[in-house]
C-alpha cells in the first residue's frame, strides 16, 4: 500500500471511480457509492453523463484549435481521459492532469506518465498559485497559447468558504485570449433535498462536504468570460451529438449542470 492512503476512509474519486464501473477502489467507497445508489439510483448515470460531457468539451476544444489543456480535479484514469480524446484530434495535444488524492496520483503517474505530452502533478483548486507555478505544468503548457481549463465535478466540493469563485477567476487570469473554462457543477434541481441531504452525509465522512449550486451561481464561474452556447445547461443538453451516448428524456436526472465560456481579449 502507498504511503498516504487511506482505505478506512472513502474518496469521492473512489466513489466516482466505482459509479463509473472502475476498479480503482476499495470496499469503504464501494459501500459509500451504493449507500448513495439507495439514495439516487440516477446517480451511475449522472457519473457516466458527467464523462461523456468531458469528452464533448475537448472534442470542442480541440476543433477550436486548442492543444494544451489543465484538468483540475481530474479523478482517476479511465476511459476516454483528456489526453486521449484530445489526441486522437491533435496527437501533438498536450495535457497535465492534476488531483490532491493519493490513489489519483500513484495510478495517474503509473498508468498515464508514460503517454507523450502528458504529466499528473499533486495540486488542490483552492491553492490556484501552487498549480500555475508548478514546474511540470511550465513544462508543458504554454501560457502565451489558448489553454483548455477543465474543472469536472470538482467545485461541488469546494464550499463558499473556501472562495472557489475567486480561485476560477485566478486560474482564468492566468489564460491568454482563446483559451476556454468548462465546468459540470451539482445542483439539487429535479433531486430534492431529502435525497440531497442524506447524500451529504455520506459525503461528509469522505471529508468532502458537497455544495450543490444553481444555474446563476455556475455562471458566476464564468464572470468575464463569454459563455459558449447554450450556457449553463443540464449535461445531456450541452451540445449533444446525436445517436451518440446515453440522452435521458429527463435531463434532470444527471444531477449536474454544465457549460462553457472563452477568455476574449483584455
């Protein structure tokens, strides 16, 4: 076992890793997944909504011509990372991945390191300086050339006390001209506080408390930014590609809203 895991104690990367059908995890985040399975049995799906919407944003991205991109937040490897996605467009596309779970780290650096133009660094979104200054992330990303900020089911743990709006912000001013933001984001809509709360507990024990916010409180993300139609958006509804993946007839059901935004000229 490596240093600084701890099984007694779920990680929501673990949770995720398992709702996503991985199994990069331990029995704690598989008894916690499905306690939270008993509480939103939508909530496998909203796992696979939230990465079929990532593969959407980079595929966006990479028609945009953008070939270098910082995911924050990244969890676990598995199919369909960003590098993948963006390479089969660009195999010149350059990605750093970037988490603060050990268990993301040892597999990220076991599994993806060996891959051209990719790195995983240790870093937390609420220590925004700590990730630009990174040297693995001056090696790779060019801060003169668009950059694509991917923040996936991320910020939803990040609580208005820790200023996730004005860490975004920090990151975001860090980007030239052309470089995109794309969020997913929890919200309780069409859940219900019942189911919500209780799966806030759960959560809790993971040391993870969830922030659910609503569709003017994710477009605060992109204060400054030029959101990219249609905006915020439940998941299945950000640009969908049809007969591609699963689109539920209640949108709702993915629990998360997503979008876009470019950084313009200054």
């Amino acid at each position: 076992m490596s240093p600084g895991i701890d099984t007694t104690l779920a990680s929501p990367a673990r949770i995720y890793d398992f709702l996503l059908g991985g199994k990069d995890n331990y029995g704690v985040d598989r008894a916690a997944a499905e306690e939270i399975i008993g509480l939103v049995p939508d909530a496998p799906l909203a796992a696979r909504l939230n990465r079929a919407f990532l593969t959407r944003a980079v595929e966006y991205l990479t028609a945009a011509g953008i070939r270098q991109f910082i995911d924050v937040g990244a969890g676990l490897p598995t199919q369909g990372n960003v590098h993948e996605v963006a390479q089969r467009a660009a195999p010149e596309a350059r990605v750093v991945y970037v988490d603060n779970d050990p268990v993301v780290l040892a597999h990220g650096r076991a599994l993806l390191e060996t891959s051209s133009g990719v790195a995983v660094i240790e870093g937390d979104l609420r220590r925004p300086e700590e990730i630009l200054a990174d040297a693995r992330v001056r090696e790779l990303i060019d801060f003169d050339r668009p950059v694509g900020l991917l923040l996936m089911a991320v910020l939803h743990f990040v609580t208005d006390e820790d200023k996730p709006h004005a860490h975004v912000r920090r990151l975001t001013d860090a980007l030239p001209p052309g470089s995109h933001l794309a969020v997913s984001h929890g919200w309780t809509g069409g859940l219900g506080e019942t189911a919500f709360e209780a799966a806030q507990v759960i959560y809790r024990r993971t040391g993870s408390a969830v922030q659910p916010r609503d569709p003017g409180e994710v477009e605060r993300f992109f204060d400054g930014l030029d959101l990219v139609a249609p905006g915020v958006t439940w998941l299945s509804e950000w640009r969908p590609v049809p007969g591609r993946g699963v689109r539920p007839s209640d949108p709702a059901r993915s629990c998360l809203l997503g979008a876009m935004g470019r950084v313009g000229e200054r």
